[in-house]
C-alpha cells in the first residue's frame, strides 16, 4: 500500500531485471516493466524462442549468465522445477511468474486488494470454485498463511494438490483457520467473502480443453451462484478469463467484481516485491491479523 502510494521514484535506478518467460503474459509481464520502469530501472524481456530454456542450454546455465548481467531474474515457466533450478543456480534473486504449480505473485498481489475491499484479512472466507491449479495453490497457502478461511470446489480428480494441502493444512493449524474441499460449488460458496475462479484449462493444457469443459460442467460462477455468498461479498478473477465457460458477463462485469483492480494491484505488489529483493529497502509488513 506504501509502494502504491508512492507512486515513481528511483529506488531501482541502475538496477536490471531479466524477464525470463517461457508462456505468454499480458499482466504479468506489462507489471514488472512498469514497476522497474517507475522505480528508475530496467527490463530485458526473453521470449522462450531467443533463449530455449532447457533445449538450447540448461536452465543452470542460463541462471549462470544471467547473474552476470542482472540483478533479478522473473521467470514464468511450465515446469516448477525449472526455477527451482534456475534459483539453485543464479547469484541473484529469482521470482517465480507463474509455473504449473504456483503462481505468488499473482497471490501477494490479491491479499492486497482483498485487504484493501474488506480492511482485513483475519477470519475472511475465501471460496475458490474450479480447478486446483497454480492459482488455487498459491492462493490456498497465502491465506492460510495470513488467517484466512479458504474452501475450494473442484470436480472430483481436479482438486489440490496433495503436498501443497498438507503444507496449507499445518498453516491452518498454526492460524487457527479452516481449509474445505468439496465438489459441490454451492456448499463452498454459501455466507464466503471472496468467491474466487480461474480458468479450466491453463496455458499447456490446450489438448484437454474439451475433455475439461465436460468435467468443469456445473462449476460456473453464474449470478445465481455468486447470491449465496454474504450480500457484500467480492468476485476475483486472475485474468484473463474465458467469458461465458468458469464466469457469466454479468459477474464480471458487475459491481463485486474486482478484477481490474486485482490486475492493478500486481504491478503495485511488484514494486514492492522488487524493491524488498533488490532495492535493499526493507518493506515492514502490515500487520493483517
Ligand atoms: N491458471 C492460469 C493462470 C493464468 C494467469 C494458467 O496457468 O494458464
């Protein structure tokens, strides 16, 4: 909230980040290139053809080299394991942008505007309807982390991932908070704060799209679902969002949905992020409990 307030200045000036992408990004992307372009530094974007991530040289090596010329690296990735690789093997500090398995930023950047819409986030309900995925995950261990009550819908086989519910469930016992799975989207949507969805099918799953329709039938945040949340409850969508299969026009379009405001945000968390690991300024956290 401090860095949104603060606006331009010139915390990362002579510093470079290196946008390491290996899937496409609107937000992410134009985010961190405005948040180093507002604090004085720089961006090199990397498309996945340039660098062959993997392929045309290991990722411990493009870590290696890219230690040399940088400050940062931001990778979105399809394997989790690549940026554990490129972390274990870079100088520099290494965010994760989005793999299969989690996407943080994306997560930080929510609690945010969650904390901005209710004030709070301590014994918030959160309900997530749709598929376990990378932004189920990392927000699922988010909330948890900052007392917030999290449910998820998801039909059967698509659910959580079961490392990732174990390590949410022991943040839950130290928080005192409540993680629900069910199939049932109206048992997880009743009196929630935050009714939250994400696409079926993500980036790299294209061949399932069909096969994923079928299953997420019955799973669509529609104005009927979103009425049985609490009367001042908020719709939240990561974007970009498939209109017409996971959300209806009208509850995205209508006056709960926060979306752009949620898109805003994560360049605002950016900035903060990126001054904490590179600006050498230390961003107290606010107390959210
Ligand atoms: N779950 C989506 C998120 C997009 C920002 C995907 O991975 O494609």
């Amino acid at each position: 909230m401090d860095m949104k307030a603060r606006g331009w200045g010139s915390l990362l000036s002579e510093k470079v980040l290196a946008l390491l992408f290996e899937k496409p990004s609107l937000r992410h992307r134009t985010s961190f290139e405005v948040a180093m372009r507002q604090l004085g530094g720089h961006c090199i974007y990397l498309s996945p053809e340039e660098v062959g991530l993997g392929k045309r040289e290991s990722a411990a090596d493009v870590a290696r080299v890219l230690s040399g010329y940088t400050n940062c690296i931001a990778a979105r990735t399809f394997s989790h394991q690549t940026i554990v690789t490129l972390a274990r093997y870079a100088d520099i500090p290494v965010i994760n942008a989005l793999s299969d398995l989690e996407h943080p930023c994306q997560a930080m950047a929510d609690l945010l505007t969650i904390y901005e819409k209710k004030g709070e986030l301590e014994g918030l309900t959160l309900a997530f309807i749709g598929d376990g995925n990378n932004v189920a995950h990392s927000l699922l261990l988010a909330a948890t982390l900052s007392g917030m009550n999290f449910r998820i819908a998801s039909p059967r086989g698509y659910g959580i991932n079961e490392d990732i519910l174990n390590t949410a469930r022991e943040y839950a016992a130290e928080s005192g908070t409540e993680v629900f799975c069910t199939e049932e989207p109206r048992q997880a949507v009743t009196d929630a704060d935050i009714v939250y969805t994400d696409v079926w099918t993500s980036m790299g799953q294209e061949a399932e799209v069909e096969k994923r329709r079928g299953a997420f039938d019955g799973f669509q945040v529609n104005g009927e679902l979103l009425s049985l949340a609490r009367e001042d409850a908020i719709f939240m969508h990561d974007l970009p969002a498939h209109r017409g299969e996971e959300v209806t026009d009208d509850v995205m379009d209508g006056e709960r949905s926060v979306v752009f405001e949620q898109s805003e945000n994560k360049m605002h968390l950016l900035k903060a992020l990126l001054v904490e690991m590179i600006g050498g300024l230390e961003i107290p956290l606010p107390d959210y409990r």
